[in-house]
C-alpha cells in the first residue's frame, strides 16, 4: 500500500468526515497547515464533519476550541460527538426523572439539556431513600471526580438498582503529551462493568451508531449522498478505519497520530483493518 | 415489572420490528395464534419489519418460510437479515474481484446478487497462485462445508492474504430442538478471529448498524417515523433488547424464547438490560 | 447435591485448607462458634492452614487479627497468601534493585524483607534518570495511594520502562459491608494491563501455585500427604472450589459468605464447579 | 538484551526444562546438532526434562518419537505432557465410572491408564438412559473426530449433565509446515466454553501447575534443587518465557521457533514478558 497525497483522493469524494485527535490536532494545538485542507474542501465544495469520542463538553464548547485557534468555521453543526449519542441515548430512552453521572460538571451541563436532572455520585449518599428516583447512570468523563470513592460509590448504586449505565467515550485511553497518555472514562467502565457483571451500553467509534448519526447530519439539509461519497480519515486503525470501513463508507489513514509511519504497514497486516488510501497527513 | 397483554402496548406505536426465532416461531413451527398479531396489526395500520440474524439464505428465501405457513403477507421487503447487511458491506466495501465463504451454495448466492464472484474455501487449493484475487472472507453460515478442513484452509488462507473477514450472522449458538442447541458461524468466526488475532466485521443483533438498516427501510416509501413511534420486540435481552434500547427505540421482552417466565426478572435483574416491556407472548 | 455437617466429612481428612473471608469470618467478625472447628481439628490431629488472597499484610499481621479476636493458634505459619507468592517472585526474579509499588506502606514492607529497597509509586517522578532502575512493579493493595493520580503514573512508567508487573492479589471486589463492595487491586490491574498490553504476572486463588505453595508448606515437617488426604474449604465456587478441583484436592463448599444458600445448586450447575460436598457452614 | 551463546549460560544451571516443538525440534524433524547439547548436559551432570502441551499421546509413545530420531536418552521419564497433568486431574478428582472423550482412540488409552473407561463423544447418543453414569468430558486432541457432529453433541451433553470439563492442551495453534498452522484443542475448548458458559479446566504450559508437576519430578529421586538452579528454555514467550518466570525459575528464550529473530525484541518490549537470556538456540 502506497502513501498517497491526501490531496489527490479527497476530491473524489462530496463529503468528508474527520477524527480530530491525531488528524486535525495533537497535543500541541493543531497539525500545521491544516488550515489548507479546509479552504481546499470549500474551493471544492465538499462537505466536512468532525467525528470525535468525546463526551466532556457540548458540541458548542468542541467547536469554540478550534475558533479560538483559528478555524472559525469548524462550527457546533460540523461537530459528531459520542456524547451527542449518550445525549440521544437520554432522550429517548430516560426522558424523566435523575441521571447520576461520573464526570466533570461541564460535561453534565450538556446532558441536562435533553431535561433531565442530573446528579454527580460524588453527592449521593448510597443510604439516601430517593435514590430509586435515579433513572440512569452516565458516564462521561475521566476528570471531575474521586476515582477511588466514586467508582466504588457507583458500583454499590448499581448493585442495589438496577438502570442502564451509557457510557459516552469508549475510548481506553488518550494521550496527554508527546509521551503520555491519560486512562480514559472508557477504561473505567469496562472495570466498572466487569465487577458488577452487567451490560452497559457505549457510545462512540468504532460503533456505527455514531456514523449513522453523522451520515444523517449530512442529510439534515436535503442533500442525498451515496455511502460511496464519503471519505472517512483517521489516525486509528482499530476505531476510525474499521468503523468507517463496517458502515460502508471510504477510509484514509493518515500517519499524524496513534499510527506511526514505520508501524503502519506491519499494523495494517496484523490487525487486517485496511484502508482504502494511507496518506502522510491530512493537509492537502 | 408486570406482565402486560402485547394487545396493550402494541396501538401505541406506528412501526413494530420483531425478532423471528422465539417470537414468531420456534422449533415447531408458528407461534400458536400468531397470524391474529399481524391480522390487528393490519388493521390498526401499523407496519412491521422482521430483523433476524440469518445469512444462510436472501430474504426472498427467508420470507417464503412464512408464506409456506400460511403468512402471505410477510413479503422479502418485510425482512431485514443480517445477511443483508453483509451483502451491503461487499457492495460498498470489496465490489469486485472473487470472495471466499464459509456456508452453503445458497448462502453464497445471494451475497453474489452484487456482482462479486465467490468461491468455496472448500475449492481454494492453498498453493493457487490466483488467491491473492481473493478479496474478503465472508462467514455465512455454519453449514455447508467441512468444520476441520475448511476452517484450517481459512486460516492459512488469512495469514498469508490480508483481507477483510465479515461475518454475516453474530449469534453464537442457535436452538434445532426443545433441548438441543447447534454452534453457530458467530462462534466459529470468534474462534477464526483469536487464532489469526486479526480484527473480523461482524453484522447482526445486537448491532446498532441492523437497527439503522432497518430504520432505514421504514422510511423508504416517503414516511417519517420518530424513534419513540417504534417497538421492538424480542425474546432475547442481550441481543433484540439491548440492541433496541441502545438505538433509542422502545422495547418488549416476550417468554416465547430464550428468557423462560421463571428467569426473566433475575435475568432482567442481573443483566442490567431492562426492556420497556415485558409480555407473555407476541400474540395479541 | 445435598447439605452434609462439616463434621460428617472434615474427619476424612488429614489436612485442611480454609478460605478466611466468608468460611472463618465476615464483614461483622467471626463466624460464630468457628473456635469450635479448631478445637475439634486439633482433638482429631488433623493439620489446617488458611489461603487467603490478600497481600496487605505480612502472614504475621494477617495471623494477628485472628490471635486478637482469640484464635490464638492461628499463628503467621497458618497463613497463606498470595502476598507471600508475590513476596517469593520477587526473591527468585528480581531479587536485586528497587521496585516500584501501589499498595500501602505496610503492604511494602513486607516484600522488603527479600531484601529489596521499594518506592511507592506515589514518589516517583516521571521524569527522574533513575527510573531505569525500577526492576518491577508490584501491585500490592487497592489502598495508599491517588487511583487517578498513580495508576495514571503506573502506565506511563511502564509504557517507558520495561519491567515485569506482579499483581499479589486476583480478586475483583471484596465486600466491605453486608451490602457494599469494593473494587480490589485485581481490578485496577486487570485495567491497566488492557490499556498497556503488557502481559502482568498474577498471583491468588484460583491459580494452582497458590495451592501448590500451600502443598509444600504442609510437607515441611517432614509428613508426606497424598493429595486425596486434604480438603480446601470455602465459599466461592470460582476461586476456592475451581483451585482445589484443579489442584486435584477434595473441596467442600460453605454457604455462609459468597454463595447464598438459595443459590448454591444453580450456581453450580450453571458454572459447571462441582465441589465434593456442600455445607451449610464449616462449623462443627 | 543480547544473543548469548548457549553454552555460556547452560551450566549455571543444575536442571533444564525444554519446551519441545520449537527448541529440540521443528516441522522438519530434530533442530540440527540438538543432540550435541545433551551430550554436554551429560558431561556436566546436568538434568533435564522436555515440558509439552500434548495429551495426543502417552509420554511413552512421545519419548519414541525422540529415540526414533536417534536421542534414545529420551526415555518416558524426561516427558512432562499436559496429557499427564490431565491424567492426574482424572485419578484424584474422577477416578471411578466414564470419562467422554473429544480426541482419537490413542490419546484416550493414555488417560485410560487410571482405570477409568474412556467413550468417544462420536458413540454417545444423547438420548441413552446412561449418560448420567459420565463423570467428566476430557479434550485430548484435534483430531479424530468429526468437528460438527461431536462439538455439538459435547455441548448438548454438556447442557444436559453437569460434568468437569477437563482440556488437556491449552494451545490455540500448532505448526504443520513452514508456513501453515492448525488449530489446536484448547481453541475449541474456548469456543464450546464460551458457548455452554461454563468453567473448563485447563492444563499446560503456562499454568503454574505445569511446571510444578515438572519441579516434582525433578526431586523424585531425593535431589533436593532450589528454583533458582533451573532453566525453563522456550521459544514462545506467552507460554514457556511467561510460565517460567512466574514460577520462579530463570528462562532462556531460544529463536528457533515461534519468535522470529527480527522480532523477539520488539515482543519482549511489547509483551513485558522478560526472559533472563535470549540465544540463537539451543544447541551447545
């Protein structure tokens, strides 16, 4: 498989969603000249959204971080975040009552914008009597909270109830530096599940549930587009590619993130996820 | 949580997907009573689809079972098999050149209805120097071909062509009798999958990418339906319910299956999968 | 499978291991009137020692909560622990060096007496140029230390340093009250282990080096055993009964701490763990 | 972590476990000049033994294997097979009534040897009165049975008897050539596992019980060693470099088998699984 320039296959496509961490930016702000790739994808109107595991701020707040660096037309509307499913998740299927969550408060603001009340375990009291009143438990971030006597906390609350817990990152783990890397909610609720030995429902790529909600956003104008019109470019064999690849659409790796350049080969046939195109970056 | 007549629940949905095996049928043949659900159904003018996880043959094959037992009116269009989403994955995904498959002759030719050639692992000779024309595996059935032989042949087959391997059905084992259960293909690709540690594509319940399909399909003739205008019933939690409930439609339990009447709240309990009803049968 | 008295079939025997949680005492103390098993061992001359999955404490510490609530025979030479198999890994492999830990500072204590300096992972800084001499990570105790803060540093270190990582305890919860649990070093282990896909070395029932080591202490004096004159007793069929049935000792099954009475027949045929007897307690 | 020559760490050592295939011998027969190293062994009073996840056939029948290549000092005594461990498990914890078999006709007269009366799953039929009268199901070998018909009726026998499950071979794979694999027993003992959702019991390398069967062999004839005088040598890192480190005893990871040249240092780094020397192989 040849590294092609990312130039050369976008315009093949109407619309192009993209992974932000890895792809668009990385922990020193954002992949140079990535600016171009957008003022190309205009010049040629072509559609754009942001796919993104991240359930720590509302679509609103995503957007503004890349406005505050410049891309100010990376707007709420161009953002597809898991926490949008969770969010879903709640209206459909809560739509009442108390969510507790694990999480920043932040991240709470965003859910409780579905109408639900939301409380942090961290101000449960395990012997208080309304606690049948709580509904669902929603994962949301790995910051906001005591690790040790919340998830304990939260494990004993779903042992003596029984709700849905959606947890709205399925990330493992994501990188903080160029060396290190931060244990994600994802992780926490995979502990979490196994111990209380109950199935917990997430959000987030690999899943199709978070392409099928972009290719509807796509929609939402009027346009109809053919799955073989989207492109989708990540940095992650194991959640952008394969889960671009599963719903059917088109996938470029790109080498600016999890997938280093002399890996990428060896980790392609190792883990038989294979792109449609392998670029260096997604700057055109 | 109560016992309530499908009757009850069944007129305040537009839109009802059903689960086959354990709901409509069982290893006996129809549900008893079964055609006076679609005969109230009809005349309430409420449409329903039929999600199964089978890709042993096409849909048109999978609704003559139900004419050939006097239900006339379920149609191929009523079905939604995970054998089509598969056949959706080669169109979109491989769309040309040969396909491996693990299953029957039948099972084979529907998932040819694209245009793709496809070749028995049974008739691959190893030493062929024509296999790297071989672009996807695809698991369609656990019938139809030698476990031993075949399943040895597929695995030399990956480690030496990297490709994608789709697996058409994600159940693991699947009732042939009141007591006796057979393996199914979803088993043989998880143990395929650990042994030559590649990353295979699953479709089938309890994925999210099923639902959408069949959401899909519901609005195919022009109609709008909300999320919350949709029931699925299932006899099955970690499969019909889950899957229901994590893409935001609502959900009934049914004890015609796989969840006995004396198991269905512990099972309900224990598991953390609560559907939004529970019913005797499917039978109004 | 019925309900025999532990006196009915303890008489059979020459050795005796005892799980300590759930079969000697619970979360309120004592099972009441155990005393009496050891005064009836000792008329009888039938040796005991006690396996615990604990590595908190040193056997001397861990003897001493039953000398304090009168079991004064209970000396550190009845103790077995996983604590001391983690303790007997890091004479044999590491042996020299400092190794880094997450536990409490008793918990180190105890495998300093192989003669190794330790540091508590709480102390390390990422970025000190002696890191290279950190020998092996140990994780001793869910207790005495920052879970976010340290198990964050723990992958980071090891994801820059390789060294192997020895996990003194299996277990995924402990039960802290009648109704609560709390998540166990095992856990947290089983979690990062995920996220750095290093393979960690465990230690704990069910796994046959702890009945093996508890098989070489009963041989210490001199006596030889056959395996068909001991009998592991205790309460939890996946670690207690599974370990001594592999281990190819008879296992008896009590119902006074993780399998409820109600249960016991379901969960064995369900599991597939047949211990030789059931009792309702180890009470004489 | 440098290639050193075998000779220079080999008599450090009083005793020498080696794993078979892989380190004494390959798809094409013995390992060239292996013979040379026994000679040295014995020159220098060196013990050894062969550890083998094998239950195929009886240590006899594989000590042949070895004298027919010419290494007659390759007599039953030095073989410590699964297969043994698995026999043992049958004379402690069965000892009485029918063992069902999944393997040929040889590996079942070797578990017979215990005074057990062995049936092929292949002459069971379900519906015989009898059935209850089978006290476990053993898993010998891949082959001779039919993989459909029999691991279907296993499972049925299974859902309708609880039993012990005993799998005599923990591998996943094995080598049949240069380039092809089979899959080996313990992959179908996962796969029916995962189907019956029971608890197997597994025997070989790398579980602690393996090598402590070996460490009781090595003292039957009064010697008395410390771990720390024996060398586990093995080409797998996940089996015997694993296995023998957390045993205790020093391993030698050799290249003439499962772990590539070019690779064996990535995988100590990315497996954690540290070996104390690595050597072209095992030849003096």
């Amino acid at each position: 498989m040849d590294i092609i320039p990312f130039k050369e296959i976008v315009d093949k496509y109407k619309v192009v969603f993209f992974d932000a961490f890895g792809v668009l930016k990385n922990y020193k702000g954002l992949i140079p000249d990535i600016e171009k790739t957008f003022d190309y994808l205009r010049e040629k109107n072509i559609e754009f959204y942001i796919l993104t595991n991240d359930a720590s701020r509302s679509p609103e707040e995503l957007a503004q971080s890349y406005i505050d660096k410049g891309l100010d037309f990376i707007t709420a509307e161009k953002i597809i975040s898991s926490g949008m499913l969770a969010r879903e998740y709640l209206k459909y299927k809560v739509n009442h009552g108390t969510v507790a969550y694990l999480g920043t408060e932040a991240s709470a603001h965003y859910v409780e914008t579905v109408g639900l009340k939301t409380i942090s375990i961290r101000d449960i009291d395990l012997e208080d009597e309304n606690n049948h009143l709580i509904n669902a438990l929603v994962m949301l971030d790995d910051e906001g909270f005591d690790w040790k006597d919340d998830i304990n906390k939260a494990i004993n609350l779903l042992r003596r109830f029984n709700m849905p817990v959606i947890v709205a990152n399925t990330d493992s783990a994501y990188p903080v530096s160029k060396e290190e890397v931060a244990i994600a909610v994802g992780s926490l609720a995979d502990m979490m599940e196994f111990v209380v030995r109950k199935t917990f429902i997430r959000f987030g790529k690999p899943d199709a549930q978070m392409f099928n909600f972009a290719f509807q956003h796509v929609h939402k104008n009027g346009s109809i587009y053919d799955k073989n019109e989207i492109l989708m470019v990540g940095d992650s064999l194991n959640t952008d590619i394969i889960g671009g690849n599963k719903f059917g659409i088109d996938t470029a790796l790109v080498l600016t993130g999890n997938t280093l350049p002399k890996n990428a080969l060896i980790q392609i046939e190792s883990s038989g996820i294979i792109p449609n195109y392998m670029c260096d970056s997604a700057v055109v």
